[in-house]
C-alpha cells in the first residue's frame, strides 16, 4: 500500500474513512471497493448537488415536516398530543412526511407584550412555520396570552389557509376539544404535505447553521478547522454558512470584522457587541469569562480562534440579529448566546436547512425541522459516543486525512443528510426538546 | 328607554362608583337600582360608572382605588382601560397593626384526608417517580426514559401515579454562579425534595459528573436508594444513556409502589394558590370563594401561598397590615420594590398593561387585577414571605415572591412543597401541574360549560346567584380534600402537566 502513488493512497483513505462513518456498524468489514469516494464533488469548479424538496416559492427543503406550534406554554401539553396522535403508524400512508413536530416553548406569555423579547418570539415562530422544511403548520394558542396569536399573524404577516391553521382553545372549549380539532387540521393536510418529490438542485440552496463551544479545545484541533474547509466549499457553490455565538466570536471580532464586505456590516457587528457588553454587565456569563480569558491566556484565545474557523475563512456577507432572515448567500454572522439550542433554534429561524455541530464532549443535540450532523474532535469521542455522531474529525489526527480532505468529507456528508440520509440524532430521535427561542427579556 | 332588572349590574360596596355587568348589556338600558342608563354597549364582567365623574377623580371597586378617571364622564357610562388611567396610589401599610392570631381548630376536631406518609413524616398527596436534568441538553434522554414507563409497563405498580421528566430550557446558557443559578439548583432539589416524589433520576451530560455533582452539593442531596445519577457521556452517548437510565428507574418501582394512603390532618395540605386568564368576575367570584376554603384551611392548620408578586401590586397594604411582625410586611413591599426595579421602561403587568385576554374579560390596569386576586389568599394573617423556591416551613397564610405568569409560579410553589394548586380562571384556562395536582374554578358559568373537561369547579354559580361565597368556599375546601385524597382532577385525568415545570429564568441566557 505504501507503494501506491499519492493520489491513490487518498483515494484508498477516503474510501476507507467514508466507509467508517457512514457505515459504522460495519466497519470491521471496510472494503475498499464498496465506497467509491465521489471526487467530482471535491472540485471547485463543478458544481455540487443534492436531492431536495422545492417549495412554490422557489426555496428548497431538506426534510419536510408538519409543525404544530404554540403562542405561548399555555397550549403546549396540547400541542405535544396532537403531534403525538401521528406515530409511524398513522403516517404510514404518507412516507414523504418526515413528522408531525411539536415546537413547544416555555415563554409567550408572563413576559413584555412589546418591544424585542416578543419581537424575538414572533419572529422565531414565523421563521420555522415559514421554513421551507416545514410542509403545514397549526399554531395553538390558549387565548389570553400576552403573544396574542391574532397579532402574532398579524405582525408577522402570516395568513391561514390549508396548510397553517390556528387554533385557539378558550374558543374551542378547552384541551380535548382542541387536541381533537388539531388532529382533524393536520389530517386534513397531510395528503397534500406529501405529496413532494426530491430533485436535484444545487448546493447553493443550503444553509448550514454551525455550532461548536468557544472554549473547546479539542474541536479546536481539528473539527472546526474541517468544518470551515466545507463551509468555505459551500459558500462557493453559492451555499449559505451561519456563524453565531456572540461570547466567543466577541474576543475576535476585529479579525471578523476585517472580513467584512462594507462598512456598514462590520458597524453591525459592533453594535451587537456592545449590545452583549450591557446585557451581561456584572454578571457571571459564558461571554464575561471568555471576554476576560482571551486577554490573558494567549493559548485560550488560539483556541477560540480556531474554533472561528468553524465557518470558514469567506468574506463576512452580513451580520443578522437573532431569527432574523438571512437575505444574502455567503457567509453571515447572527447574533446568539453559545447556548447550542439557543442558537440553532435561530439559526434555523433564519432560514438554515442543515446544523452542523461540532464537539470535543458528548453531546445529545439533535435539531428540528432542519437535521443535525454532529462532529466528534477525536475518534476515542466517536467510538465511545457512536449512536451519537455522525463524523469522526480525529481521522484528521491519525494522519489519515488531512484537514483539507476531511473538510471535503463533510461537505460531502452534508449534501448526503440534505438529501434525506438520516443523521445519527434522528435515528435516535432528537430534535423536539431543542426548540428554544432565546429567553431574552424579563418575566412578569 | 328599557327598563329591567336590578339583577344586571353587581353593587360590590356602597361606596363604589362602578359596578360590574352580570351579562352582556346593551346599550340604552335603564338600571333601576343605580338609576342611571347604559350609554354603550357593556361586555360581560365590565363595569359601568354609577354616578357623575369628574376628571381626576378615583375610580372605587370593592371600596378600592382601582385607577383614576381620564375625563368627566355621565353615570352609565362603560369604564375600562381607555378612560381609567393608571396612577400611583397613596397606600396605608399600618405594619401589622391589624394582625390576629389564626383561631386555630383543635388538632383532634381537624378536617382530614387520605394522605401517604413518608419515613420521615412528610405527606403527599401523590406518588411519582421524577426525572430530572441539570441542563436542558439531556432533556430529551430524560423525555425518553419517562415515555417508557407507560400505563402498560406500570400496571403491576398501582400505587405509582407516574414517572415524570422533569425538563427544562436552562442550565446549558445559564450564569455560572449567582441567583440565577441558585434558583434553578433550588427550584430542582424542591422537586426532588417533595413528598410527592417517591424517587428521582438525575442527568447530567459530564463524563465524570461534574455538572450532576454540583447540583447535589447545592441541595445537601446525597444519591441513593431514591435519588440515582445518570451521566449521558459516561453511559456512551444518548441511546445507551436512555437504557441505562430505563434501568435505574425500573429498580426504583418496586419500593416506590410500597406508598400507602392513610387517614391524616388537613394541616398537612399546602396550596399553592394561582389565578390566570383572570376576568372581571375572577375578583367576585372564584377568587373570593377560594378566599373562603383558605381561611377554613388555615384554620385547620394547613398552608396558603399566595404569590404572583405583581398580581398583588396596588393592594399589597391590604396584606402588611395583617402581617404577623411588621418585617414580614416589609419583606413582601422590598419585594414589590424589586420588582418595579427589574420591569422598569418594560411593557410589563406591573407597569399596568395586563395580558389581552384580562384586559378584554373588563380588567383595566393591573391595580384592579390585584385587587381580585389578593382575596383567593382569604383574610388570615400574613405568617412569612418566601423567596421563588424557598422551602415552606410556616403554616398559615404565606406569601411566595414568583413572577405572575402561571407556569413560573406554580413551579417556584410546588418546590416550595405545595402539594396541590387552586387556579382560578375567567377566560378559561388548561393548566396542569405534577407532581402536585391542579384544581381549576371558573369564575362564570359561561365558560364553564365551554371548557368542562378542564373545570373542576363552578364558582359562577356565586354571580348566577345559586351560593353564596361562603357555601361556595366550603364547597372548594371539601373538594380540596378529595382531590388531596387521591380522587384525579380534570387535567390529571385529561394527562396536562408535563410541559408545565419551568423553573424561573431570571438571569441572562448565553
């Protein structure tokens, strides 16, 4: 084998590592002949595809779910038993049907009627019920809450019809009236939920949200270097990267900023931040402590830099608050807490149809509608952990691949779950818990 | 002019200046009693000015200032929000100048209850098994444990009422230390704490426990027996974890199913008391009645918590003149203080705007809501004041700092120990709580019999005039003991509760 000439010797490892994580349960029974690596999606100037659902609208989904939302807690025991009623057996007639999602939350109401923190709320809400994996959605409501559902449809310019029903229990009689009236709404819809079809389309209709903790050191080594590879491949395939955790791009938010493309972008970035500085004054925060290490610890403040590299080294096409849609293809940056659920529900708001998490501890993160593909940093994390991940970053270490080829691995893997491959947390069924709308106001 | 009956408008006090409409009432209709004549329409549980107004002058419900009129305004005329404005008000504390002792009944002649007793004297009056997470990034491990355990696999197990997770959305973005953190390890030890949880499961994500461990030590809770300890990394990730957890639980059952009921004192009951979806006969109806159960309660040595520290804002004197010392009167106005603090420049209840489903059942400003909500804690003297969470060692009347929005609330009562919740309603509401079981009372019967799966009580028979308040309150405290009993209320047996533990986020989330 050593024998072979170089670009052999990748191919092999390629065919190798593809097998071992796409197949892990075999992989005491790599062949490799079975896996043809697809190098054509490697090079820059063709162009890469994935199979996807096309809305009317022209956007592109990776998965198709029907949501049932709520307004506030009120509604939310409700809205878990709607989507419960619609178990693999009653959606066996509809295998195009991903799911019957409960998006429960614990806010809207106990909180500001106006201003940001509802406006955060709406637009949260609106951003997944508008989500291209999103079929048909109902949004509950108890009534009475201070996110008083009529104005939410209103503000957010939502309007109902065959595929988004409201419900409001106080009007239709309380829980077992309304469970019975959000089954009957969803039934109703399901037909036409399913019938979609996959086409090829190209990767420029992917977003990928990505997430990794700051401060982790050994995702610092190699995962986020190799995820930044494969943003950085996707943004020039016309694709979409989400960068967010303000705590622990603050520190280097200069470097950023250098990256990007007008004045005006990189003002943004600014204000964000100072807008971090007086939320967590005085307080105990993943952003403080970051904010301060960085100054003194000159190893930290590399591994935040390296963790930066998650999405890649492309110019910094805009800078989005929280939920906000993204508009322009590129490299963005949105403001969110490091918090993974906080930030991919945001992530996800704006519009990412893919998370691509990447960690050094365990994690039992799974995201919904938009899957996730999680990203161990070293092999002894992947096989410990195999249920749970999807890549394994330590083949980087082993000197099997390089960051470049293990970047282009990812990549690969993501046009592969765009196209309906299920992710290791949706086979295990995670994603429903992972719904969190930034609590960013105070309760009342 | 159409003249009718008296019956339509509720006099609350000979000195008010409104009163309050039984029905709809239509415009043009002449009110004998009050002599005056309906100028607009008139939503039901709104009111209606009883005589001449002048600018400025104090609107008068139940004797008290409600807000001030924002104009000259003719008798008959509908008052709400748009011409009551919200001010200040001067208030009288009088520290505890009005406090008397409770008239406490013999312990031999108390009221009594099937309640299960705990080794070490507690009682509950349910039996659950509780899965816990210290961050919400086990949430779903712990979702998937419970939803094992259903009916079938529990069937050899009666007497367990249930295994519960117990998920939340903090712990991952939370401060790292301070009140935000304190509150959540102690809203999570009051859970595992409580006498209606025969056992508990805590999840952690830390290989080598770390985050589980920390918790612990916060609480003084030491693993064993009934409380185990679960890492997700340490397991080998979330499918393993689950099993595992599965495991732990299925261990526990056995004892946990040894729970048995027994005949015990009425003093044993702690009610965490609530009201939501309020409307303007929550505060002639519900509220008062369960008033009424509260006082027996007390008197039978029980426990009343009152919370909801911005629904009592504008009446809050009402509670320090009857505080036992005049410093726990000064605690509940420190809190108050804390809360204008932390709402200021906030489109908040506490700054008068109270939620669109109150302000349409004719509430106009958060003075007059807490004005009806004040009265479902009775007329018992005020015993303690308890920070969100903090354990309940008092009997009587007590009063516990939480956020008003219902679900916080509860959470902060039921680890403080209340073992069942009274919520009152006007606009209908389908709450549930676990481990310690809710009873809803409607206010009207309107919405009583559009939401009777989720009503567990008619007090809109009061308005109707069909019970007074006091056979109304005797009702509530009668019910109050069977549902202490055992006996299911609609959202137990409608399955509401899950969703509706959440601690309070009081920090920053990052």
């Amino acid at each position: 084998m050593l024998d072979m000439h170089r670009y052999s010797v990748y191919t092999f490892l390629i065919d190798v590592s593809a097998d071992y994580f796409y197949a892990h349960d075999t992989k005491t029974k790599i062949n490799i002949t079975t896996t043809q690596f697809n190098m054509s999606v490697i090079s820059c100037n063709s162009s890469a595809t994935f199979e996807g659902f096309v809305r009317e609208d022209g956007r592109v989904g990776t998965r198709n779910y029907v949501g049932v939302f709520v307004a506030g807690n009120c509604a939310a025991t409700s809205a878990r038993k709607i989507a419960d009623w619609f178990n693999a057996e009653r959606l066996k007639n509809y295998p195009n049907v991903d799911g019957v999602v409960p998006f429960v939350h614990e806010i809207g109401c106990g909180m500001e009627m106006t201003g940001e923190p509802m406006d955060l709320l709406r637009r949260t809400l609106s951003g997944f019920i508008r989500h291209p994996n999103m079929a048909a959605a109902i949004v509950l409501a108890l009534g009475c809450e201070r996110n008083n559902i009529y104005s939410f449809m209103e503000q957010e310019a939502l309007t109902t019809g065959p595929m988004l029903h409201t419900l409001v229990m106080q009007e239709l009689g309380g829980t077992v009236n309304t469970i019975n009236a959000g089954i009957a709404a969803i039934e109703s819809m399901l037909p036409a939920a399913n019938d979609v079809v996959r086409q090829t389309v190209s990767a420029k209709h992917l977003s990928v949200g990505v997430l990794c903790a700051g401060d982790d050191a050994l995702a610092a080594r190699a995962a986020s270097p190799a995820l930044g590879v494969a943003i950085d491949t996707l943004v020039r395939q016309g694709g979409t990267g989400i960068l967010t955790a303000t705590s622990s791009i603050a520190p280097m938010a200069q470097s950023l900023a250098a990256r990007a493309e007008s004045s005006d972008i990189k003002q943004k970035l600014e204000q964000r931040i100072q807008w971090w500085d007086k939320y967590t004054q005085n307080r105990d925060t993943r952003y403080n402590h970051q904010k301060h290490r960085a100054n003194v610890d000159h190893a930290f403040m590399n591994t935040l830099e390296q963790n930066a590299r998650r999405a890649g080294t492309t110019p910094l096409k805009g800078v989005y608050e929280y939920a906000k849609p993204i508009i322009d293809p590129g490299l963005a940056f949105m403001d969110a807490p490091s918090f993974d659920a906080v930030s991919a529900t945001g992530q996800i708001a704006s519009g990412a149809n893919m998370i691509c998490l990447a960690t050094g501890s365990g994690s039992s993160f799974g995201s919904l509608p938009a899957p996730a593909i999680k990203l161990a940093a070293t092999s002894e994390l992947f096989e410990s952990m195999e249920d749970d991940f999807d890549i394994d970053c330590g083949l980087a270490e082993t000197g099997m691949l390089d960051i470049d080829h293990l970047g282009q691995l990812i990549f690969e893997s993501i046009l592969d779950h765009a196209s309906g491959k299920k992710t290791k947390s949706e086979i295990i069924g995670i994603g429903e818990n992972e719904f969190v709308p930034w609590p960013i106001g105070a309760f009342a | 002019m159409t003249e009718t009956s008296s019956n339509l408008f509720i006099r609350l006090d000979p000195q008010d200046n409104v009163v309050v409409a039984r029905t709809k009432v239509e415009p043009g209709i002449f009110v004998a009693t009050e002599g005056v004549t309906t100028q607009q329409e008139v939503p039901a549980g709104h009111k209606i000015a009883a005589r001449v107004l002048q600018k400025g002058d104090p609107i008068l419900k139940y004797k008290t200032v409600i807000g001030y009129a924002k104009e000259e305004t003719k008798p008959g005329t509908w008052m709400h929000s748009h011409n009551i404005e919200f001010q200040d008000v001067i208030k009288d504390y009088r520290w505890g100048e009005d406090f008397r002792p409770v008239n406490l009944i013999e312990p031999l002649e108390r009221a009594t209850f099937e309640g299960i007793v705990r080794e070490d004297g507690r009682v509950a009056t349910r039996n659950y098994i509780g899965i816990f997470v210290v961050a919400h990034s086990s949430a779903t491990v712990a979702r998937k444990i419970a939803s094992w355990f259903d009916a079938n696999r529990l069937s050899n197990y009666p007497q367990i009422d249930g295994v519960v997770p117990f998920v939340h959305d903090q712990g991952s973005g939370t401060e790292r230390s301070g009140e935000a953190l304190a509150l959540l390890h102690r809203t999570l030890g009051g859970y595992i704490e409580h006498p209606n949880i025969a056992a508990s499961l805590i999840i952690g994500q830390d290989i080598d426990r770390a985050d589980i461990r920390a918790f612990l030590d916060s609480q003084n809770i030491v693993i064993g027996d009934t409380v185990g300890a679960l890492s997700v990394s340490a397991s080998g990730g979330t499918k393993k974890a689950i099993e595992a957890g599965i495991d732990i639980i299925q261990n526990m059952l056995v004892n946990a199913n040894r729970a048995q009921r027994q005949r015990v004192s009425a003093e044993h009951i702690k009610i965490g008391l609530q009201c939501g979806g309020s409307d303007g006969f929550s505060g002639l109806s519900a509220n008062p009645a369960l008033g009424v159960a509260m006082d027996i309660l007390v008197r039978n040595g029980g426990t009343a918590v009152l919370s909801e520290t911005s629904e009592i804002y504008g009446v809050e004197h009402t509670l320090t003149s009857r505080a036992a010392t005049p410093n726990i009167g000064k605690k509940l106005v420190e809190r108050i203080n804390w809360w204008l603090d932390y709402n200021k420049g906030r489109d908040t209840q506490i700054n008068g705007r109270v939620s669109p489903g109150n302000n349409a059942g004719g509430l106009a400003n958060v003075l007059e809501k807490s004005l009806g909500g004040a009265k479902k804690g009775g007329n018992s003297p005020l015993m303690e004041v308890y920070q969100y969470a903090e354990r309940i060692n008092t009997h009587g009347l007590v009063f516990m700092d939480t956020p008003g929005y219902d679900p916080v609330s509860v959470t902060g009562q039921i680890a403080g120990g209340a073992n069942l919740i009274c919520f009152t309603t006007g606009r209908g509401s389908c709450f549930g709580s676990v481990p310690a079981p809710t009873i809803k009372l409607a206010s009207n019967t309107p919405m009583y019999r559009r939401m009777s799966a989720d009503m567990d009580i008619n007090c809109g028979v009061v308005i109707d005039g069909d019970a007074t308040l006091e056979k109304m309150g005797q009702e509530i405290f009668e019910r109050i003991l069977q549902h202490a009993s055992g006996t299911p209320t609609c959202s137990e047996a409608i399955g509401v509760g899950l969703n509706e533990f959440v601690p309070w986020p009081i920090g920053t989330t990052d």
